[in-house]
C-alpha cells in the first residue's frame, strides 16, 4: 500500500499545527462557532446532536494492521471505545472532545492518517472496490490512479470550495463493486477496440434528495489524460454549478439541466482548449504509483484443500460462512474474506477497540498485514490462504465476528440516524436491529439469497436506500417518525434507484411490512431467481397490494 512521502508528512504537520491554533482561538472565546465551523469542516469535525464527530479518511479503502491498532487505541484514549466504519470507506468517531482533537489528529499522523477531505464542499476521500488488486474480474488494479487522484485533489487551489461536496470513485473490474454510477465522478478501468487500457468516465450521479443514476461522459480515454479530463469537468462543474441554492449545487443538477450532449461538448471543448497545459500522466509516473500496489509474498499454493473441502461437507454453518463471505482471489490457493460487522444488537459498521486490535492481528496472522473496508460497513481480509479458513473462521466467532451474512438481508447498510445526526428525521439504528432480530433464522436469510436492505434516517442518504434492493428512508410526520419503503434499487452494473411504494410506515408496523414484502418475493420467485430479478420481473403492484391491504 502507498506509503507517504516527505510532501505528505509535511502537509500532514502543517495542517495539524494550523488547527491547533484554530482550536485553542475557539477555545478562548475568540471565535465564534460560526466562525469556526468551515475551519472544522476542511478536517473532518462536524457538529452532531450531542457532541462533535470525527471523520477520518481511509482513501480507497486500504489499511496496515499497524493503522488499524492506531484507530482502536483512538477510540480508547479520545472516544467512547468504538468507531463507525461507513459506506464511504472511512471511519467515524462519535464523542470526541474539542480540546484534545488536536492531539487526536497528531496521533493519526504518526502512521499516515487524517480527516482531509472528508467533509465540506471539496473533493471528498477518493474511493474504489474493496477488492481491488486481487479480484479475478479485474482488467486493472484501479488503487494507483485513486492515489495519484487522491495527491492531485488535496488542496487543489481551484478545486478547495467547490458549490457543493464531490465524490469520486474507481473500479478496474468487470462486476462495479464501488457503485461508479452514483458518485459525481466516476472512472472504470476498460479496453477500447484496439485493446488499450484506458477509462470510461461517468458524471452525475449521486443519492440524497434528487437521486440519478450517472451518465457516461467518455467512452474512452487514455490514461495520459486521466487528470487533464477530470479537471475539465471539475473546471466546468465549477463555472457552472448552482452557488445560489445548496440543494441544486451537485454536478448531477448540473449535467441534468445541461443535458448529457450540452455537457460533454463544454467538457470536451475545455479539454482540448487547456491540454496543452494541463498535467499529463507519463508511463513512468503510473508505473512509480504502481510499485507501490506490487503484490505481496505469495506462496505457490495448491488450488484446493482437502480439509476445507472435508468441513464444507460435514459443516453447515462452516459452509454457509464460506458461501457468503469468501471470495474466490485472483491467485490459487488464496481467497479474499470479508469479515461481516452486522452482528444482532450493535448498531451497522460499529466495532469496538478490543475488536479492531484483534482484526489488526488477524491481519498480521492472515494477510500480509492489510486489510480494506467496504461500501457496506464491512472490512476483508485480501490475502488469505485457503487452507487457513477454518482457523480464520473460528476466532472470528469468537470475536463475535463471524455472521455468515454478507451481501444477505441482514448484512443491512444503516446511517447513525436521529441517534446521532442533527439533520435525521427518524431513528436507524433501532429499525436495523429490530429487522436483525426479526430475521435471526440464518437458513431462513440463507434461502433469500442477495438481498441488499438499506436504512437511511433523512433524504441524504447515508444509507444509501435509494440503491437497496429494499430501501427504508426515516420521514418525519409532525413530530413523529414514520418510514417509507422503496423497492429496485441497485448499484452495480445495472445501476437503478428504488421506486418509492406507497405512504410510509410508523415505527411499530416497518418491520411487518418488510415482512411482507419478503413474503410476496418467496411466493413469486422463480428457481435460483433473487429478489432484484423477481421484483423486475412482477413489478411493484404484487408487493403493494400485499403491503397495504390492511394498512
């Protein structure tokens, strides 16, 4: 993984000296709150309902077990003993004090950490597929070119107050596992008819109060001019973008009102008016980014193991875990696993410092000292020997870790909600462990197949309902919280946003109506056919009319 430079190490204690400062002015007195709040917001410090929060950066996903035992021992010596880890592969902490941030933020530094990007109106942490690098569908590793993004978007002069946040993300796999199409910028890796590795560039997507799906911009460019093109759309988003009204400022507002053509002609004409001095990416740039992505020690092990194969047999929970949390890698005898955080009474992507410090060794034990967290709150362990799932999965249980869930319906997407977050209208939290609760028959949630549920507690979209195949979206009705249901969402390859049902649902009669919903799919589902596909299929009258009968 990429190691920092002394630029980076220097911009990382510059800044932290600068906040410092800031903090210890706030402190006194001698700035206001107001005054205050877009200082905070340029590293990572919101205000939240019952204290300030504290969002960390992880770009791309990429973590050293030496990182993650800094961000356990964070959560013990300036938190409540957890973290949140969120749908944009970053991390969260819910209670620290104003007066000790500073030393919190020198504490990350020392192992190459910040809260850079993660909040305000700039290009927020850069993102990619939580198994890039050992996926067997992946025509590229798309980790270099999010780090020479991340290098090239930090403090941007022209790009550091954008009219709203900008969110960009990668894939270099045929399957989309970073949901390219629902970020403001979006790159996959592609062959063009000549063979030629370049981008495909997609612009406008987005959740929150106007969902789109995004458009392709470019069908092909070569790598040269990955950061000569994304200037142009972000030259263009920001001679555009509505400054005037916060709610019409994304860049999917943008391409929308432009419409596809008008904005890729002023994209395309802006390129070739400013190539000439716009950076260019030579051979031997990418390749000293990629040195630092080189794959780690593999050994030359066999493609099958006769004890795992023994256990798959004799062992249905060992098999149930192996069918939805392991993942075939990119090289024999190695297997990627993604170590589930939806455990039944803690909140979605919650996990304690002993947890974290734990995870760290298995890292260390299993995978060559890396691991990655996901899109769905998730973290995987890249590089582990397939003869040692067994012994993986086994001190998994024992760290409360090992719910043979992932991508299943309690493998639920939830945002802190009206718990924490002063912008909710309803809680989350409480909806997604009630739907835990209710479904706890794992062959039950086995038997559904893929099934993404979704919670979101405003129409930001935090927990990115409009992309659930169920999405719930907490609303508020005079002062009580009522929940709205949409079905279809996905974010994949066929990117599609969840069409809203019918009138929302109070707190008490969510949970049945879900049930509902999951009734009518097993009532209507064809062999091997899953809850997406079946939806498509009978449309949404069937699950409306069962859903509302009695309501």
């Amino acid at each position: 993984m990429y190691q920092y430079d002394k630029f980076d190490h220097q911009l990382l204690t510059e800044r932290n000296r600068q906040l410092r400062d800031q903090v210890e002015r706030r402190l006194r007195g001698e700035i206001s709150e107001t005054e205050f709040r877009p200082l905070r917001l340029m590293n990572g410090l919101y205000l939240q309902l019952h204290a300030y929060m504290l969002r960390v950066a992880i770009p791309y996903g990429m973590l050293s077990s030496a990182q993650m035992r800094q961000l356990a021992y964070i959560a013990r010596r300036y938190d409540r003993d957890y973290a949140h880890f969120t749908t944009r592969q970053n991390i969260q902490y819910n209670w620290p004090k104003l007066e000790e941030l500073p030393d919190l933020l020198d504490d990350l530094a020392k192992v190459e950490m910040h809260a850079i990007q993660t909040s305000g109106n700039c290009i927020r942490n850069i993102s990619t597929d939580q198994f890039a690098g050992v996926a067997g569908d992946e025509i590229e590793d798309p980790r270099p070119y999010a780090e020479i993004m991340r290098q090239w978007s930090t403090f941007h002069p022209e790009f550091s107050y954008l009219p709203r946040k900008f969110k960009i993300a990668f894939t270099g796999a045929t399957e989309d596992r970073a949901a390219v199409a629902f970020h403001d910028l979006g790159f996959k890796l592609v062959k063009n008819d000549a063979g030629e590795i370049g981008f495909q560039v997609l612009a406008g997507g987005g959740m929150g109060r106007t969902p789109m799906v995004a458009k392709v911009v470019r069908e092909w460019i070569p790598k040269k001019h990955l950061l000569s093109y994304a200037e142009s759309i972000m030259r263009i988003y920001n001679a555009y973008g509505r400054r005037d009204n916060m709610y019409k400022a994304r860049i999917k507002i943008l391409v929308h009102e432009l419409g596809i053509e008008e904005f890729r002609r002023e994209v395309d004409e802006d390129f070739e008016n400013t190539l000439s001095q716009s950076l260019t990416l030579d051979d031997a740039e990418i390749a000293r980014m990629q040195a630092y992505f080189t794959a780690p020690d593999y050994e030359d092990l066999p493609a099958t193991d006769d004890s795992v194969d023994m256990l798959l047999e004799s062992n249905k929970r060992f098999r149930q875990w192996y069918e939805r949390n392991v993942t075939p890698h990119k090289v024999p005898g190695y297997s990627i696993v993604t170590i589930s955080l939806k455990v039944a009474g803690v909140a979605p992507g919650d996990t304690t410092a002993d947890q974290m410090d734990a995870i760290a060794d298995l890292a260390d034990e299993y995978s060559f000292g890396e691991l990655r967290t996901t899109h769905k709150q998730n973290l995987v362990l890249s590089d582990v020997p397939l003869a040692k799932l067994p012994e993986l999965w086994n001190k998994l249980k024992a760290l409360s870790l090992g719910a043979a869930n992932v991508e299943a319906l309690t493998d639920i997407i939830c945002c802190p909600g009206l718990d924490y977050c002063q912008l909710a209208n309803a809680r989350s939290i409480p909806i997604s462990q009630q739907i835990s609760d209710k479904f706890d028959d794992l062959d039950y949630v086995h038997d559904l197949g893929d099934l993404r549920l979704n919670i979101s507690g405003c129409i930001n979209a935090c927990g990115h309902h409009h992309a659930g195949h169920i999405g719930i979206l907490g609303v508020d009705k005079k002062g009580e919280e009522f929940y709205q249901i949409t079905l279809g969402g996905s974010p994949g390859n066929d990117a599609s946003i969840g069409k809203i049902m019918g009138r929302a649902f109070s707190g008490d009669d969510i949970v049945p109506a879900i049930e509902k919903v999951i009734d009518v799919y097993l009532e209507n589902r064809q062999p091997e056919e899953p809850f997406l596909a079946c939806y498509r299929r009978i449309g949404m009258d069937p699950f409306k009319e069962r859903v509302y009968a009695d309501h």
